[in-house]
C-alpha cells in the first residue's frame, strides 16, 4: 500500500472517530439556541402579562385570559391545558392595620399571618399541573372564581413562602403583582430521552 493511501485512510479512521463528537456539538448549539430564543420570548410574555396585571385587567375574565394565550402564541399555553401555564398573584405584606381591619387587637395571635406577605389572589391560565408558584399555593377552597383568596390573614397556606427575599422592604399594605410562567421545552427532548424540563420565568410590579 502507498504512503498517499495510507495517509487518506487515517484521515478517514480520524473523520469517523471525530464526527459523533462534532455532531453533538452542532446539535447542542443547535438546541441551546432554540432554548435561548425560547426563554427571550417567555420573558417579554410574563413581563407583558404583569404589567398588565399591575394596572388592573382582570384576568378572571375570558376573554383576557385569551389575551395572554395570544400573546404566548408558540409556546403552547392554552387557556386551560397545553404546555404552559402562567400563575397570577397578588401579594400583600400583612402588619397591625391589616389585622386590626380584620378584627383582630394588637398583638392576637389569632392574625397568623401577621409580618408575612400572604397571597391575596390567584389566578392561573394554562396547564396548571406543570408547575406551581415558587411562593406557595393557597388552599384551593379558600379561592373564588374571580381567584381571590378568603382568611388570608389567618390562614398559614396563604403565606408567600420565600418573596420577601425579592422585595425586603416591603412595607405592611403594600402589595406587589407577581406573574410566573412556566413553557415546556420540547427542543430539550430528544430521541425519547428528557434533557431538561421547560423554562421558568418571572416579573414583579
């Protein structure tokens, strides 16, 4: 055998040694860039929602839940099921005014939730078994249809576990508007194997 063959034989034992490896290297590029594009478009969603939610709309309503279904239009979020769903909050930080508005004396131990911010309404659009809230979940028989929340002030399920980490100084009444999302990503499957779950984000007015 010539030394040219011998040569264009390595370089043919070299390229399919080499090739799996590169292959997986476009592909992780490939799917790392769907994830990204994925992730800007869930972001500018929430933020949307959010403000939205912070001026008033009312997304108990139909027709305005349909608005942000729209707006998450390739994600999959359907306005009850699909591959998203998006967790409406609104959080209020409870100190002696609010328990005294409830009937409760400084210093009753019955306003549990006293120097807490506790969810005062939820609401949620979408597949609500993806994913729950990172700051807890109300007892579902304390929620109305119009998603709020009753014996917030004494009820411990209704604490927002873990926020006032986002917004230290939050002052008792005060309240913020808080919409989580959360989308599968498909492109993070592959060839029946999970690779990652789906992308989370969040925004606070």
């Amino acid at each position: 055998m010539s030394r040219a063959s011998q040569r264009r034989g390595g370089a043919v034992i070299e390229l399919a040694l080499s090739l799996p490896v590169l292959v997986s290297l476009l592909l992780g590029v490939f799917l790392m860039g769907l994830t990204l594009s994925r992730g800007i478009y869930a972001t500018q969603v929430t933020r949307d929602t959010a403000q939205m939610f912070a001026r008033g709309l009312n997304f108990a309503l139909t027709p305005n839940q349909d608005i942000v279904v729209r707006l998450a239009s390739g994600l999959g979020l359907q306005r009850n099921g699909g591959n998203g769903t998006v967790i409406l909050s609104v959080i209020e930080f409870i100190g002696d005014e609010q328990c005294a508005a409830g009937g409760y004396s400084q210093g009753d131990t019955g306003c549990a939730n006293r120097n807490w911010p506790v969810i005062i309404r939820r609401i949620v659009i979408g597949n609500a078994s993806l994913r729950q809230s990172n700051f807890g979940t109300p007892n579902p028989s304390l929620i109305d249809s119009e998603g709020w929340v009753s014996n917030y002030l004494t009820d411990t399920s209704t604490r927002a576990v873990g926020f006032i980490s986002l917004v230290p100084d939050m002052a008792p009444g005060q309240m913020a508007y808080l919409v989580e999302s959360y989308f599968w990503a498909p492109e993070l499957t592959l060839a029946g194997m999970q690779f990652g779950g789906g992308i989370y984000t969040r925004s606070i007015f």
